[in-house]
C-alpha cells in the first residue's frame, strides 16, 4: 500500500543523509510526495540515497557537506532556494559519537563535539529561518538524542552537545511561537546505526532500526509535536531521572546503560 502524499512537492533538506536515521527519513518523506536535498561528507553513499528517492518518482539533489563548516551549510540552503524557490522542512539530523571520559578529555574533544553536535545543527536552522519566516511557514525538525535529556558515561562530549541543542531548540521554539515556523526535537535512544556498531548493550536498552525514527519524524511534522523520545524505555529512563535523579543513575549503572564493546562490564 502506497503511503500518503501528505508532503507533496514540499522541499526538505536532510543533513546526515548518507545512511541511518537521515536515510531512512529521506525515504520516508520522500515516499510521501517530497522532494529531498540529501547533505553528508560521503557522496558515494548520497548517490545511492538519490537513485532510491528518484525511483519513487521524487527529485532529489547531492550536496555534499560537512556541517561543521559554516559556509558549507550556507551554501547548502543556498543551492536548495535557488534550485526549488524554498525550504519547507529541515531535518538536522548530522551527528558524530563523541565519546571520553572525563579524564581523558581535552578541550580539542569537546570543540570537536560541539561543532558536530551542536554547531552543525544551530548553523543549518539560521540558514533556514529567514525563508522560513519570510513565507511564514516551514518545519524544522531537530534529531538530538536521549543523550540531551540523561548524560551516560563516558559520553560526555557528546553529552555536552546534545544538552547544549536541546536548550537551543527549548528556546527557539518558544521564540517562533505564531510564527507559521515549527521546531521539533526528536531524541532517541540506541539506534542500530554505523554510529555506535561496535556496541553492546543490555535487552532495555536495546538498538532499534533508524526507521522507527524516522516514522516518529515523520508523524512530529504532521502533528507538529515538539519533542518526541523514542523508544519507550528512553521516556521510562527520563521520567525515572526527573523524579530523582539519584534513581536514574542507579538505572544506569544495574543495566550498563553506557553499553560495551567486547565485554560485558561487572556491575
């Protein structure tokens, strides 16, 4: 069954587009009538994302990019409003697992991080927001991570990037209030992407496919939620830790949260 064309002929823009949830969500809005401008360093794998989304009828653009470099973000939206007039969606989806633990952090890590991270994400959105507002319509969708709600050790690069964009989006979203422009920001927990391959992790905590996600994505820009955490064990282990945080450590420690590489550790 084919699904609907709720986003026909909208242009989106998904950065990290190459596999994984960025994948996945181009495909997803692609086969609901959009048209999609895949952004990732590795090309090759944009070329196959593209050949997907054409065969369903869509057009979609390559534009290579590395979204730590502003200017590249820049000329990202650029090319886009100059190829199809508009954005109407954004999905800042580009990331990098960062992970150190805090006695072997250096400030190069956490620039590192937070350029990917959350740089990356925050250069995308000021691109976009300018058309976005001056058509006073438009969905931005942020992909941050459960990692932006319960720091896990030893993630704390990442972590601190995370906790820095879902602050961001917190405050944006309540800026564009009326605005005709929406933000949403989806974190998930461990999703069975090139991101965290080599990880282990106990049955709570287990990996999900990046295309649950990118329903969830999907049905954020529908319904216009702002924040969706996914899956349900991630929104167990957050109400967990408003509650006590005192509790949410303890959670993390009995189920080895933070996973394993070749051994599972003791507890």
């Amino acid at each position: 069954m084919a699904a609907p064309q709720t986003f026909l002929d909208k242009i989106a823009i998904v950065t990290g587009a190459s596999s994984g949830i960025g994948r996945a969500t181009a495909l997803a809005l692609a086969r609901r009538g959009a048209h999609i401008a895949l952004a990732s360093r590795r090309t090759a794998l944009l070329e196959q994302a593209a050949a997907q989304i054409e065969a369903l009828g869509r057009q979609a653009a390559i534009i290579p990019t590395d979204v730590s470099q502003q200017e590249q973000v820049e000329c990202l939206v650029e090319s886009v409003v100059n190829r199809w007039g508009r954005v109407d969606i954004l999905i800042s989806n580009a990331g990098e697992y960062v992970r150190a633990s805090v006695d072997e952090l250096n400030i190069d890590i956490i620039q590192h991080a937070l350029a990917v991270n959350f740089y990356g994400a925050v250069y995308a959105i000021l691109a976009v927001l300018p058309h976005m507002r001056t058509l006073k319509n438009g969905h931005i969708v942020v992909v941050t991570s459960m990692d932006g709600k319960k720091g896990l050790p030893p993630d704390a690069p990442y972590v601190s990037a995370k906790f820095a964009l879902t602050g961001f989006v917190e405050v944006l979203r309540q800026e564009l209030h009326g605005s005709g422009v929406y933000i949403s920001n989806i974190l998930p927990g461990r999703v069975d992407t090139a991101m965290i391959e080599g990880l282990e992790f106990e049955w709570i905590s287990r990996k999900i496919p990046p295309e649950p996600v990118a329903e969830a994505i999907v049905q954020a820009i529908l319904k216009r939620k702002p924040e969706v955490i996914i899956p349900s064990q991630a929104r167990l282990l957050y109400y967990a830790n408003v509650l006590s945080p005192s509790l949410g450590d303890w959670i993390v420690r009995q189920f080895n949260l933070e996973g394993w590489v070749d051994q599972r550790p003791p507890k």
